[in-house]
C-alpha cells in the first residue's frame, strides 16, 4: 500500500511545483503587457514612485530648497532715459524737435542727458564734499590702477553687447564749458545694452558718453592723453533720476566703459568725427547724423573691473566701472584740436578732469 501512494505524491508535488511556477510567471508579467519586466521596468517604477512622493511633498508640505531664478529685466517704457522732470524743462534753443511718422508713438524731444545738479567747477573739486557729500566717500572714481595684484577672473561669462550695430535715430552733442558729452534715441526695442561678464545677467542701457581731457583713469601711475566714458543705466529704473534715488540701496545702479587713448600715428575714427562735430557745435548744442553706438564705442572682450561712482558730482558710488583693456588710438595734433573746444584763451590753467581718487580696501578684476 506504501507503493501505491508514491505515484500519487509525487503527482501531487509535481502539480504544486506547477501552479508555483504558474504564479511566479504570473506575477512577473506586466500588468498592461505580457512581456517579462526587467531591471529597466523596476527602475521606472521605482522613479514613478520617487516622483509621485516628491509631487506630494511640494504640493503638501513646505519644500526644503527654494531655488532662485534670474530672469531678464524688463525695458523702461519710455524712448530715453531721462529725469520725468525734465521732459518739462525748455529745451535748449539750436536742438531739434523731431516728429515720428507713426501716430501711436509719441514725439521724440532730444533734452539733456543729466538730471540738473548745483553747479560744480573741476577747479574746485576739493569742495565737492560740502556740497555733495558722496565725493568724500572711501568708494570714489577715477582710480590709478595697478599694474600687478589684479584678481584674474576665471570661467567667467563673456560680455555681451546688443544693438551695437543699429543706428540712432538721432545723436546730439552738448558742450557745457566743462565736459563734451553725446546722447542719442534709439527705438526702444534698439536701445543699445550690456550684459554678461562682470555685470552677470543684469542688463544696463546706454545713456550717453563724455570726452575728458586728460584721461581721469590712469594706470600705474601714467596719465593717457584723452579718454572717452560711456555711461549706461540699469535697465530696471524707468529713467536716471529713479536709478539716482535707488542708489543707496543698490550699489551697481549704474555701468561705466573707460575708453583709454594713447599717442599713435592715426586717430580712432570715431573719435575722429566725434572732435570734428564737436567742432563744429562750439559751445551749442547740435545733433549729428545717426551712427551705431559701435562707431564711438567699439565692443571689447578683455577689461579691468571694479566698483566706483561717478566721476562728477554728485559723485553717486553705485558704479560698475569696466576699464577696456587695450587702449585706442590718437594723435597729438588730434589732441591739441580737442584741447581747443574746452580750454579757453581767458582760463588757460583750468581743469577738465578729475584727479585719481584712493583705490582703499577696493578690489580690481581682470576678465579675459
């Protein structure tokens, strides 16, 4: 009888192994296919589930890691960069008023550049603190920078230059006696703009450029002949008067170009055309034909960095100053000309430029 059952239990343990196997090869089936998962399949749902829980966690509960985005920054809405108080002042007699053909868009008014400040003399820049306090500060421009010591800046991101090439609408020169200075109107979708390199992913609209003879800026010591600034505004303030007012709080408000000539056998040409409308507008006001902002400024790719002010009152310290780092060309005579639109027979020993201020605690980066 013991015989007997052996062919039974193991017909019984045959058909356990069976339905095991049966549902080990049913389990291991996919439950939308009938193919065997592999290590891929796992792997995807052990992500679909790492994803779901993280979902959870945001939309439930208070995330562990908050993540800043810098986004670009928005374009002011009005065609220059000027003071609101200033579009009510007159507008100086010999400057154009010019009318857009398209009636959405409203006349162009060509005004000064710079919010009006008490009046100020280069002569007398040792008086400055009293009445503008902020050109005693421990932060102020022109600097002489040094030869060796600089901070060499490394993976940084190139400098960006947009709507070098497009040409202004109009382009008008101003001599004040103290300084020559250029402006212009582009569309507002044209306006030429910075970015990248030392000012990061902050944009800054061009605002006008001045003429200073000598060079404010040295280096090591030596003093150019001639020395060109442009000057530009963040692109977050509507207008210079409002970058003005956020400036104790935001120390690069602004961003300056240092355009440094040395004596060579021919002048940069648009240096060149620069001086000769400026000698022809003497001590008026006139416009110029519209060039790019490329032919007085041309982009760069190696400069000095540091953090400074303006180099006239009210000597504001929320500067980005960029110090090109291969200087343009002049000529002597080119200078002596130029020295002509400033200096008059009456004040031979007046000033047309700041001295070098205390470099301090300040730090100079070089970006190639």
């Amino acid at each position: 009888m013991y015989l007997e059952r052996i062919p039974k239990i193991t017909l019984c343990c045959l058909m356990f192994m069976h339905i095991q196997a049966s549902g080990y090869t049913a389990q291991s089936q996919d439950q939308t296919s009938s193919r065997t998962n592999t290590l891929f399949d796992d792997a995807d749902d052990i992500q679909r589930q790492l994803d779901n829980e993280a979902r959870d966690r945001i939309k439930y509960g208070r995330p562990k890691t908050i993540w800043v985005f810098h986004f670009p920054t928005h374009f002011p809405e009005h065609n220059s960069l000027i003071d609101p108080t200033e579009s009510q002042m007159r507008c100086p007699r010999d400057v154009r008023v010019r009318k857009s053909n398209k009636r959405e868009e409203e006349d162009d008014v060509m005004t000064p550049p710079l919010p009006p400040f008490r009046d100020w003399d280069y002569n007398d820049q040792a008086k400055w603190p009293l009445q503008f306090p902020e050109c005693g500060g421990k932060s102020q421009s022109p600097v002489d920078l040094p030869i060796a010591g600089l901070i060499k800046s490394r993976g940084a991101r190139a400098l960006l230059f947009q709507n070098y090439d497009v040409q202004a609408k109009a382009l008008t020169l101003m001599n004040d006696g103290k300084r020559v200075i250029l402006f212009g109107e582009w569309r507002i979708d044209q306006r030429p703009l910075i970015y990248g390199g030392a000012a990061h992913s902050r944009r800054y609209l061009f605002h006008h450029l001045t003429l200073h003879l000598p060079a404010e800026h040295t280096v090591g010591g030596l003093q150019y002949p001639l020395e060109t600034q442009a000057f530009y505004v963040s692109a977050e303030y509507q207008n210079m008067g409002q970058a003005l007012d956020a400036s104790p709080s935001d120390p690069q408000a602004f961003l300056a170009v240092s355009n440094l000539y040395k004596y060579a056998n021919h002048t940069h040409k648009g240096l060149e055309d620069l001086l000769a409308s400026a000698k022809q507008v003497g001590w008026r006001n006139g416009t110029l034909c519209g060039k790019s902002l490329s032919f007085f400024n041309p982009p760069f790719k190696e400069y000095a960095c540091y953090q400074g002010s303006m180099t006239a009152p009210p000597c504001t310290e929320s500067v980005l100053w960029l110090i090109r780092g291969r200087t343009l060309s002049v000529t002597r005579s080119t200078v002596e000309e130029a020295q002509t639109l400033l200096i008059s027979e009456t004040e031979p020993k007046h000033l047309f430029f700041r001295s070098t201020q205390p470099l301090n605690d300040r730090k100079v980066y070089l970006f190639k």
